[in-house]
C-alpha cells in the first residue's frame, strides 16, 4: 500500500503545485550615458559614509554624557 501512494503522489504533485512563474533579470550591458568623475564618485562615497557612521560616531563620542545617570 505504501508504494501506491508513493506513485501517485509524484504523479500528483507538479499538478499540486500550479504553474510556476518564469522570472527573469533585467540587465543591460550598454555603457552609461555620462561618465561619473572622480570628485563625483568621492563626493559620494564621502556623503555615504558620514550619513553611515556619523551617528554611531556620534553616539561614542558622547558615551560619558549617556552613562551619567540624573
């Protein structure tokens, strides 16, 4: 009785599941239509890292200021 059920639950089971979805990725391989400069691409990386560890600089530089308890 086992392998009955064995056998019809493969053969049930891709109509159990329904149709599955194709997903596809949309990647484009042209080259950009304005080149980024290197003050650009610093001005960038300079906003990303102070928006990324200014408050945690923040946070540390005025850890004695937390710790006081009044």
């Amino acid at each position: 009785m086992p392998g009955v059920l064995g056998v019809l639950a493969r053969r049930a089971a891709p109509v159990l599941r329904g149709h599955v979805v194709a997903q596809r990725a949309s990647i484009y391989t042209r080259p950009p239509k304005e080149k980024i400069g290197s003050f650009e691409t610093a001005v960038g990386l300079g906003m990303f890292s102070l928006i990324i560890l200014g408050p945690s600089g923040w946070i540390l530089a005025h850890l004695e200021d937390y710790k006081k308890k009044e």
